[in-house]
C-alpha cells in the first residue's frame, strides 16, 4: 500500500442506504502475515474464519490481492494455484475454496467482500468466472490504489459519503472484470511488456539497461518505452522505482535494517535518496512510515 494503511477487519451489515447503489461492501482488511504466523488470523466470523483441512464456502463475493509475499489457492472449478506477489484471485458465492500464504514466506494480503443487485447481476452474466479466477501480474492495474482508498476509508482513516463508498467499490470491480479479457487477448505487445515486467522486477536493485533490455525484446528503444507506458500507464523507469519503493517498504515493515542497509538491498544509491524518493511518493518518511506500521501491528 502507498500510505501506512493499519492492519484491520471490518464487516459490515447490509444497509438501504448502501444497498440502493446496487452494490454495498460488507467487510474488508489488510494484514502482513509474517513467516510461520498462524493463518487466517482469528477473530473472524464463524461463517468466514475456516481451517485449510475443511476450507469454506461463502454466500458474497470476495476479491483478494497479495501485495507480497506468496502462497496458494484451491477453488472447487480450478484446481489448487500457486499465488506470487501482485496476485489477485476472485471468490464466487457458493464455491467451495481455501487459501494460504506459504508458510516460509508469509504475505500480505488486502481484501474486500461485496453483495448486491449489481454484483449478483455480474455473477449471472458470468463476468467473473469460477474457472478465471486467479490473476498475476496485476501490480500497475490500478487496483492496489483503489484498495488502498477502500482500506482509508473502512479503517476510519478518510472521511467518506455512501455514494463515495459505491463509486470506489465499482472502481475495483470494473479492474477486476477487466482482467479475464486482458488473458483472452494477449499480442505480441503485451508479451513484450510482460516480459519486461518481469525481468524489470526481478533486476529492480540493479542498473538497468533498458536499450538492452529492448533489444533483447525484440524491439526499438523508443517503441519500447511507448508500448510499456501505453500498457501500464507509466515509464519504465517509474515501474522501477515503484518496485524498489514497494520492497523497500516491505523491509522497513518485517526488518530492523538501517535505512543504509535497505537502500543498498534495494538499489538506491544512498539513504538520502531512498528517504527523497519516497518522501515523495508516500508524502511521510522511511522513518515515520516504519513507526506507524510498528504502532499499528500493537494494537492490532
């Protein structure tokens, strides 16, 4: 998440007021679970909290994103899938399903859970389909800000109106319904930005050549960097300094590292400029940030 966003659950009952938009949020939460934590963390209803042995069947909708981290799902029409960082996978009314971090790893993870006439009317349309329901890749989508708003808001941290609340959740289940038709149509193109995504992610501490890299594509320097922008809505260089700023806020979350230590790790060339970097994408400190999140995991 771009801001310190507390670790919480929420559920909400159904109300007319939200239920007149067609669509209405009835829980949410956002969790970092460490390596060998007990997963789901408990305090959860009994119809939602379950045990990997039996897994759970819900009556809503829910949409689940992992910021990092990795693990696994299990669906009754797909099978068991492996889940990595910037995964997001769609729960059906009515399926059977079960999922866990792995437990070497942990993950953090973000979810939202929804009902409505909208929402139902989506299911029967088979807009969200139980057998397309695992997606990867989707980090430059939008959905981690839309996530990050919804989080703001359940969490009390924004103020918001009913009609906010409606329009931000459409946000997100407008992205996701998006995604099914992105894997039925994959060109060149995209297998190019793809590619390049991956390998940009996995570099991201390094210098990296993008005249290299394009060749290696297969591609034009100039054409490259245009598709990749056309494709993710930012440059090359932003894909990777948001990928150095999202591990460097994963070890300032889960380390005791000096912020020397974490720019180093993470490609920056020195702590000042890891601390500019993100002062200015985040609008707080390394620093401040790591405080919030240490208070956070106290009292939650």
């Amino acid at each position: 998440m771009t801001q310190s966003i507390p670790h919480y659950f929420s559920y909400l009952s159904t109300l007319p007021e939200r239920a007149q938009w067609g669509i209405e949020i009835l829980g949410g939460g956002y969790v970092a679970i460490l390596p060998g934590q007990p997963y789901p963390p408990r305090g959860h209803p009994n119809d939602h909290d379950f045990r990997w042995e039996e897994g759970r069947i819900l009556k809503t909708l829910q949409i689940i994103f992992i910021e990092s981290g990795s693990g696994w799902v299990e669906t009754r029409s797909l099978g068991k899938k492996r889940l990595l960082a910037g995964s997001i996978f769609i729960l059906l009314p009515g399926e059977w399903h079960r999922y866990q971090p792995n437990p070497r790893k942990g993950w953090t993870e973000s979810w939202m859970e929804f009902d409505g006439t909208v929402v139902r009317e989506l299911i029967k349309a088979k807009v969200f389909n139980p057998k397309n329901c695992v997606f990867s890749n989707v980090m430059t989508s939008g959905v981690e800000e839309v996530f990050e708003k919804l989080h703001a808001m359940l969490s009390g941290q924004i103020s918001h109106t009913v009609p906010e609340l409606a329009n931000t959740a459409h946000q997100l289940l407008g992205l996701c319904a998006e995604f099914p038709k992105a894997g039925r149509n994959i060109t060149r193109l995209s297998s190019v930005v793809r590619r390049a995504k991956e390998h940009l992610t996995s570099h991201s501490s390094e210098n990296v050549d993008l005249e290299a890299l394009s060749r290696k594509l297969g591609v034009g320097y100039s054409y490259f960097r245009r598709i990749f922008k056309q494709q993710t809505g930012i440059s090359p260089w932003q894909f990777v300094l948001r990928t150095k700023l999202a591990k460097a806020r994963r070890a300032l979350s889960t380390s005791d590292e000096i912020l020397a230590s974490i720019a180093g790790a993470t490609g920056f060339s020195s702590p000042f400029h890891l601390s500019a970097a993100f002062k200015k994408a985040y609008g707080i400190s390394p620093d401040t940030w790591r405080k919030r999140v240490r208070k956070s995991n106290r009292t939650n």
